[in-house]
C-alpha cells in the first residue's frame, strides 16, 4: 500500500511504502484477477490472451517500477497507460470481443486522469490514485464478463455448427 502524504502548505509530497498491509478489496481483486486471467488464457482464443498478456505485462511493468521508486514515477505511470491503451485497442478491434473493449475504454480514463495534476493549479495525485484504482476495479469486472463472453461465443458456434436453431428467446 503507497501512503502520500501532503503537507498542509502544498509543500512536496512523498511516497512511503507500507510492507505487509493489503486492503481486503485489493487482496480480494488480485485473487479474483489471477483466476480470470488464467481462465482466460486457458479457454480464450489468440486475441483474447493476446489481451491478457498486454494487461499483464503492464502491471509486471509498472509494479517494478514501484518497486525500485523510479524517479518520475507519475510519468512513467501515464505513458504505461497510454502503451496499455492503444495495444488493447488495436486488440479491440481485430478480435471483435465487448470485454477488450470495455478494458480499453477504463484504461483511457485512466490515462485521461493522468491529466489532472497539469489542468489544475494544485497537486492532485490522489485524484489519479483514486480513478486508477476505480478503473482496474471495472477492468477486472471487465475480464470476468469477458470470461462469460467466451462462453457464450463457444456456445454460438457450436449451435451454428450442429445446424440447431438458433432460438434464445421470443418477443411478447
């Protein structure tokens, strides 16, 4: 867990990191993640891991650059996104699947956050903390409809094959 701390001036903040302290969400969102994930790498086709190799190499990424405290850390964090946002884009649109969509469209608000600290006249770190942390929760919820998604696009595939009716649901 990263603590900033502000001094009440607006003086320059420092990043402090806490060992041993995982908030029960966050722990919640990794386990949650890394089962997803790896579902998806064995039941998703090649974009849809193409996908998920992107998103996990940018968080391997960004973790060792925390890490080691890389100075411009904040920079480096948005250009990361940026990077994130554009392959799962060009993923997005070769693989035809809502769920690199949605992905790709938390991870351009995140990178829209980054902007924050340069439109207004105070330091707002936290406010891109804040998003971020908004953002991968919607992208892990992302990843789990994905999972469904695939699912269903087997089971559409496999109605078409066998020549069943393609019958789910009427109108009134």
């Amino acid at each position: 867990m990263i603590e900033v701390v502000v001094s009440a001036g607006g003086g320059r903040e420092s990043c402090e990191h806490q060992r041993g302290s995982v908030h029960p969400l966050h722990f919640t969102l990794l386990i949650a993640n890394a089962v997803g994930l790896a579902l998806m790498l064995r039941r998703g086709g090649p974009f849809d891991r193409a996908a998920v190799l992107t998103i996990v190499g940018m968080v391997l990424t960004t973790s060792v650059l925390q890490m080691f405290y890389v100075p411009g850390m904040l920079i480096w964090a948005a250009m990361l996104d940026i990077l994130l946002f554009f392959s799962l884009w060009l993923i997005a649109e070769r693989a035809q699947r809502w769920w690199i969509v949605f992905c790709a469209g938390f991870v351009l608000i995140a990178v829209l956050a980054h902007a924050v600290p340069f439109i207004v006249m105070k330091r707002m770190s936290w406010a891109v903390i804040t998003v971020n942390w908004g953002m991968w929760t919607m992208i892990s919820i992302s990843i789990l409809v994905g999972l469904w998604e695939i699912a269903a696009d087997r089971r559409f595939l496999r109605e078409r094959r066998d020549g069943e009716p393609m019958e789910h649901g009427s109108g009134a």
